[in-house]
C-alpha cells in the first residue's frame, strides 16, 4: 500500500492507479489516474473517449472474456471508471489492466491513499460525513434529492428542510499548520464551540490537514474558526470551494 503522498505525486506524472473492492458475487476495480482512459481503451471493446463515455455515464463493455459494467465516476478527483466484474473474472481483467498500464507505470493504491484523495475533494464518507443524523441539504447534497419523483420515506421531512433552509452546514476547513486529525474535533468560533469535525486527514497534494464538520447554518459563511486537536487550538480557514481541483478540470476529460 502506498501513502496519499505518493499516489497523488504518480497522478501528476500522468500515471494510472488500478484499486479493488471484493464483494460477494462482484468486484469492483476502479482505474483512476490521467492516463486511466490509455489504459482502458486499450483492453476494453468500446469507445471510452469523453465524448463516446461522458461523465456520469454507465454501460456494458468486454474486458477480454469478461463481461464488465463499467461506470465512470471517481472517488479521488481524478479521471477514472469503476468497472464491476463478476468475481470469476477479477484476477483476468486485474492482470489485464496491470499488463496493459506497465508502460505508464500503473500501481495499487491502498485505502489510505483512497482517504486524503477523497478528502481534497470534499468526497464525503458514509457513516461518518453523512450518517442517519444528517439530511442531504445540511450536506450540500440537496442536488440529489428528487422531490418531484413521487412519494418515499422521509418526503415530507426533506420538503420542510428545504422550504425551511437546514440549521447547520458542511464546511470544509484547513490548517496552516500540521496537525494530526481524525474527526471529532471540536470546532471554535469566536471563542465558543459551535460543532464538531466528522472527518479528517492530511492533503499531501495541498500539504495542509484537511477537516469536515458541521456547524451552524447563520456560522458557515464565516472564513475563520479554530480547531482543538489534542487539547491544542489550530487556526482553521474554511473553504468555499473545494481545495483540489474545484473546476473539476481533471475528471472532464
């Protein structure tokens, strides 16, 4: 497993990071990297260019004898597919994509690697991100609620959060100096608590400690807070925009 630090350095050498996720009947390799698209188009039997496979997009293609449901998204900011594999299949299409990325230097990436990359994203994580405890709007995920798709569960608490506006924010935040964080930090304004990190890591492309939390909505259109690491209190600038990439120039290509 390789740290944050080294997959992001690969990915600005226009290297190709191959990563799987095994589950009961399929895995899941995801190619991400600048170079992913010369990897994939040349094992796979159909378009993969940008206009031929946009973002966001899913379809049915041919990994050698493998039938493969490849989705292009990513998870760490970079071009990249998830391509879902019956599990009898893994090990052929792994060896393919290793065979077939070697001369652009492809590596595995571990989770930890996964982590920071996500976190310059502001790529928010189940089970502590976003939890039972938090609806869409507080998350900034008010983009994916369909209210106009008929009834579910939950409809109708979802329609007065939005006609309401949500009481807190996501924040993205970083520190000027290094900190160890994890998530569960106490975040400070003026003085007083007002919320708590749900997550936090290194960014090693930014060189800064990178943190998520929630506080309150009339507070999230504030730049400056502390954070309190350890018993120690960090300056902490939150982020309007996400710290990596924001115009996503490196996914839409």
């Amino acid at each position: 497993m390789r740290d944050g630090a080294w997959i992001r350095r690969q990915l600005r050498r226009d290297d190709a990071i191959a990563m799987s996720d095994i589950t009961n009947s399929r895995a899941v390799i995801n190619l991400a990297g600048p170079l992913a698209r010369k990897v994939l188009e040349k094992v796979a039997d159909g378009d993969v260019s940008h206009a031929g496979f946009p973002y966001m997009s899913a379809r049915e293609i041919r990994i050698g004898y493998a039938p493969v449901l490849a989705v292009r998204i990513t998870y760490l900011g970079e071009l990249g597919w998830e391509l879902h594999i019956p599990v009898e299949y893994t090990q052929q299409v792994y060896e393919q994509l290793r065979e077939a990325g070697a001369e652009f230097g492809i590596a595995s990436a571990g989770y930890r690697a996964i982590e920071t990359l996500r976190l310059e994203k502001r790529y928010l994580y189940w089970g502590a991100d976003i939890t039972p405890d938090y609806n869409p709007y507080e998350a900034g995920l008010g983009f994916c609620v369909a209210l106009n798709k008929g009834d579910f569960i939950g409809r109708e608490a979802l329609e007065r959060v939005k006609a309401e506006g949500p009481k807190r924010r996501m924040c993205v935040f970083t520190l000027d100096s290094f900190a160890a964080v994890y998530g569960g930090e106490a975040i400070y304004h003026d003085g007083q608590v007002v919320g708590v990190t749900s997550s936090g890591g290194f960014g090693h492309t930014i060189g800064k400690p990178i943190l998520f939390g929630y506080v309150p909505a009339d507070k999230a259109g504030y730049d400056l807070f502390e954070v309190e690491v350890f018993g120690q209190r960090y300056p902490a600038r939150r982020h309007a925009k996400v710290p990596y990439d924001p115009e996503r120039r490196k996914i839409l290509i």
